[in-house]
C-alpha cells in the first residue's frame, strides 16, 4: 500500500516502517502466532517493524433493552507514542522529506506542528502526509490534523492486500 500511494504521488519510498499492537500468546493464541509470522515475514522483506503486547480491560456495554455485559478487550497502548518518537527523530537527523502516516489518530496532529518547526529549523521542506481509508460507509473521514490528508478507495486497498496465510500449519 505504501508503494502504491507514493507511486501515485510521485514519491520515492526509501523505508516502510509498521506498528501495531499483538495479542498476547496466552489470550490468543491464534492472532499471536498470525502476527509472529507476518512480522517476521515483513522484517525479511526489509520493513521496520514494532510492535507491543495489547492491554487488555474489561470493557462494559448496555443494549437497547437495557441489559449490560461486560467483555475483555485488547487495545493497542504506546504505538502512537512510538510513531511519533521515530518520525521526530528522523526527521532531526534528516531521513525523509516525506514521512507519509498511515492513520487517523489525532494525536499524531502535535508530530505535524513539530515537524513544522524542525522544517523551520533546519530550513528544509518536510511533509507529513496521513493515508487512510475513505468510502461512502466510512465514519471517520478526515485524517490527521496538519498533515495533507490522502483518501484510500476500497479499489486501491484490496490491489494492496497481502495474499499470504501466515495461521498457523495444522499439525
């Protein structure tokens, strides 16, 4: 996807980095074991990967008719923390002139303003770009706050998705 995107844009992609939250082996054996392979996977390809345990809590709901229930959940805890602590540094040591973001998270709106005043700084041209996905059914349609913002259609993503099964093999 992000070839694709910076192809589009006319944009040399020099390094993709990806962040997400795993599941705990014991919680789900299944999804960390998916995740383990997908990583790795992606690290032999070249890609920068982080990834965090999810946190899990107990998440409470009422439905229309009143009743309540309670779940556990696993949420992802740190990695907008960790994307913003590496596209900070490396914009310092000048790694990119575009650091192109695939999210909504509008607390990555502060890395933006920051980034401003390193481009400021260091009297050079950075962009922060956020790509995200967009349909007619899409609750969240803008991107992050001071970044030029990239719409995905449902066409270009699922040119993008990655074929490989990494379940785990039956034994």
């Amino acid at each position: 996807l992000s070839k694709a995107v910076c192809a589009e844009k006319g944009w040399e992609l020099v390094q993709t980095r990806f962040y997400t939250g795993v599941p705990d082996a014991q919680d789900n054996a299944l999804w960390n074991s998916f995740w383990a392979a997908k990583l790795l996977w992606m690290a032999r390809q070249g890609i920068h990967t982080y990834s965090r345990p999810l946190r899990y809590r107990n998440k409470r709901i009422t439905l229309p008719d009143g009743t309540e229930h309670t779940f556990l959940t696993g949420e992802e805890k740190g990695i907008d923390v960790r994307i913003a602590i590496d596209v900070i540094r490396m914009a310092h040591r000048k790694q990119y002139d575009v650091a192109l973001i695939f999210s909504q998270d509008q607390d990555l709106s502060e890395v933006a303003r920051e980034i401003r005043v390193i481009s400021s700084e260091q009297d050079r041209w950075i962009k922060v770009a956020c790509a995200f996905p967009q349909s007619p059914t899409s609750v969240n349609r803008r991107g992050i706050d001071g970044t030029d913002w990239i719409p995905i259609d449902r066409s270009l993503y699922q040119k993008c998705l990655d074929p490989r099964d990494y379940r785990p093999k039956a034994r």
